[in-house]
C-alpha cells in the first residue's frame, strides 16, 4: 500500500491557501451577492477563515436545494448549494489540499470534474480508438450507473479515503460535510465532485483486468467498454455489475447496451462516433442552428449582441471543431464572422476583468 498523505490541515491553515482557495473558488461566480460580498474584502474573510480552521470551530452549514434544467441531459435536476463562506471556501480548501492525493491513483481516462479531462479528453479518447483500431473497437459496450450520487456508501468513502490520508482532523471534517447531505453526496458540492471520482477509483482498476476489454473510457459514472468480441463484453458487462453491487453498494442502470459499431455510431460526450467520421448530436446541433439564426438576424437589425448568446455560440463553434462540420461551418458560422462575437466576448470580460482588479485592490487595502 503507498505512504498515506498527513498534514493536510495544517495544510488549509495558512492564509496564503485559503487567500488562493477564494480566488479559485470565486471563478465565474461574480454574479453571486455572498461571492461579491468576500470578495471586497478578502484579507478580512481570510483571516476569519482561518480563525475557524485554526480553533475548529468550523460547523458545516445545512445545503439549500434548488431545481435547475440540466441541458445536456434534458432533464431536472435538484442541487444543494451552500454559502459561499465560510462553506464554499472550505470545500475549494479541502479540494485543493487533497487533489494531489486524488490525482495519484485516478485512471488516466477518467474525466469529468477534473482538471484537463472534461468531455474533450473523453471525445479524444474515443475518436482515437474508433478511428485507429477498427478490431479492437469492433464491438461497444456502453452502461450507467443508477442515481450515483445519492446511492455512494459515504462510511464505505470514508474508510477509502483513510487508506490514503492519515489525518485524522481532514476526515473528521470530510465526514461532518457528508453528514449535511440528506442521502449519499450532494450534487453541487465541489468536494463531492472529487469525492465521487474516487469512490469509482477501484472500479478503473478493476475494469482494466476484464478479458474482453481492449479500451475503455469513464465520464463520472457514465462508462463506454471497447472490445473484438462481443460474448466477452457480456461478460465483462456482467463483472462490472456484480463488482458495483458487491464492493461498491451501486446498482447498474438497466439500459445498458452492447452493439456493433458497425451497425449504428456510439453517441456519448455530445458527440455521435461514426467508423470514419464523428458528428455533433442531433439536440446539440438543433441548438446551434438556433443560435446561428437569432444570432444572424441580430446582426441584419443592428441590433445589440449579449454577451450570454455570444460566448455561448462561440462555444457550439468549438464543439464544431472536434467533428466533421466543414458544410455547416460554411452554411451557418461564415454568414455571421466569429469576429463580432469575440468581439463581444472580449469588451465583457475587460470589463469584469477591471471590476475584479477594483474589487481585489480594494479588498487588499
């Protein structure tokens, strides 16, 4: 077994880090009013934080729940959220002292809620074994996890996690946060997103020593299984359920599919994998095609651009380039010029870029 990781709360205790983790933690939150409110004075709630740290005094707070509409999906969703101080920053703490123990043993194809490995390290993946070993990616295997989240054995997580970190003050404060959520982890929390990463750890592992099983790819608790053979994929599928239920208390969803990739594309990470070619989903592209149109008759009416429906054209336009989309490039991007809306996307974020240095300074003085 390696050498467990200590001294991480000592770790979270110095004002250095904890400055770093409201920063970090702030990202893209500006918006928020508790966000806005550390952040104009940012010394004042550092040393607060550390107080709390410091005495272990820190009491995690009961999470709110709010519904949102999951895009990607097309469903609802409900989250829990928590303040963002002293809460949030705590958990961006936690997650910062601890990525190095996550990182350690995380499958290089994990991806989802990890630096560098979103949906394009999984697209990545998949397009360089469809397209370059047609034998070995002869035959797809793709499963789901049923209601992952809140089905995770938190005292199954916790003696996990003591395998690897000795401290004993980190994981009294990692099962205090747990103990908040009404049932498994809570969808929301950024610790729990790590945390779920790691709980399926063994799960990589053990998906690696499967006969049958040339590739395979994880996005949180979605898995693609790539093999020859198509009985030893059942098989392989079959393992991979027993294994969930036995050593992690999961349950696999019962829509899992096995097919040849020969017969019909593997739609997985927004994208629809072909044996030559990769396309944008269908829902996907409907949506840009929108886009491209209310976007278009903007520019025909001089009328104003937001800074909302430009970055997130920009960012269907990028999707684009990571499949086969030079006729609609040519059809609905070229029309509109990605100029003006990157000159849309540059004017916003100069000026909330200016606001942050104000906010910053003024925090600082």
């Amino acid at each position: 077994m390696p050498k467990r990781k200590g001294f991480l709360y000592e770790w979270m205790c110095d004002k250095e880090h904890i400055r770093e983790a409201i920063v970090f933690g702030a990202k893209d939150k500006h918006d928020r009013r508790d966000v806005r409110r550390v952040l104009a004075d940012v010394d004042g709630f550092t040393d607060r934080v550390y107080d709390l740290l410091q005495t272990q005094t820190f009491t995690p707070a009961q999470p709110k729940k709010r519904k949102i509409f999951d895009n990607s999906s097309r469903k609802w969703r409900e989250i829990e959220y928590v303040p963002f101080f002293p809460d949030g920053i705590v958990h961006t703490l936690m997650v910062l002292a601890a990525a190095p123990v996550f990182l350690r043993g995380m499958n290089y194809w994990c991806c989802a809620s990890v630096p560098g490995r979103g949906g394009k390290h999984a697209l990545r993946r998949c397009k360089r074994v469809i397209h370059h070993d047609k034998k070995g990616s002869r035959y797809v295997c793709k499963m789901d996890v049923h209601h992952f989240y809140h089905s995770v054995d938190r005292r199954k997580l916790i003696w996990m996690l003591a395998h690897k970190i000795k401290d004993k003050k980190y994981l009294k404060l990692t099962w205090e946060i747990l103990q908040t959520c009404e049932q498994g982890l809570a969808i929301g929390f950024f610790i729990c997103q790590w945390l779920a990463n790691f709980y399926l750890e063994p799960l990589d592992r053990y998906i690696t020593t499967l006969d049958g099983v040339k590739y395979s790819v994880r996005y949180m608790d979605d898995i693609v299984l790539f093999g020859p053979n198509k009985k030893k994929l059942h098989r392989a599928r079959k393992a991979i359920a027993e294994y969930l239920q036995k050593r992690l208390r999961l349950q696999m969803k019962g829509n899992w599919q096995v097919f040849p990739l020969k017969a019909r594309p593997l739609d997985y990470v927004g994208y629809r994998f072909y044996r030559d070619y990769t396309t944008m989903r269908r829902k996907n592209f409907l949506r840009f095609t929108r886009q491209c149109r209310k976007v278009r008759k903007k520019i025909e009416r001089h009328q104003r651009i937001a800074y909302r429906t430009a970055s997130g054209l920009l960012s269907r336009i990028g999707q684009l380039k990571h499949c086969n989309s030079a006729a609609a490039r040519k059809k609905y991007v070229d029309p509109i010029g990605v100029r003006i809306l990157k000159e849309v996307v540059r004017n916003e974020s100069k000026r909330r870029q200016c606001a942050g240095k104000c906010v910053l300074a003024g925090g600082a003085a």
